[in-house]
C-alpha cells in the first residue's frame, strides 16, 4: 500500500466516454463500460496506446477500479496480492463547483 502523500492530490474525471487522469502528468483516454467491466484505452499522456481491462464498482460516493494491466483479461475479483500486474485504486466522488 502506498503512503497517502503518494496520492493525495491525483484526480479522476470521467465524462461520458472520455477520462483525464491527473497525477504526476496527465493522460487522456476513452472508457467503455459493460457489465461492471471497464476497457480503457489511453490517447494521451504515459499511457497512449496501451489498453488496459478493469472491473469496478461504485458503492458510497466512492469508485473502486481493479486494473489488469497487461489489458489481456478482466480481474475476477478486487483482490490484487500475489497479482503484480493488478492495481486497485478507490476514488472519492467529488461535487463538480
């Protein structure tokens, strides 16, 4: 687990289709969703043409994404120990001002 300093300020936006995601840089991509299932293919940033299959859930104003990426498959669970090309992050949803 990483330290909150490592992440406190990144931030997720998806509208639609469309995500930007903002840490260190920025990258910029598509996302389609089916099933609690989520392919998403960067466009910009450190991610550009990679692709990367994920499951999801949103639950308390909160979204958690399991990331497969190596993108050859979705995760069948949350869990992610023993799993190095699997990543869990949780967002909190923010009200847009």
């Amino acid at each position: 687990m990483l330290p909150k300093a490592a992440f406190e300020n990144q931030k997720l936006i998806m509208s639609d289709s469309t995500y930007t995601f903002i840490a260190e840089s920025i990258d910029k991509g598509v996302v389609t969703y089916k099933d609690d299932k989520m392919d998403i293919y960067g466009k910009e940033g450190v991610n550009a043409g990679k692709h990367f299959a994920a499951i999801y859930k949103f639950e308390n104003d909160q979204l958690t994404i399991c990331y497969n990426l190596s993108g050859d498959s979705y995760p069948e669970t949350f869990e992610t120990k023993g799993k190095p090309k699997y990543f869990l992050s949780v967002f909190n949803k923010e009200l847009m001002k």
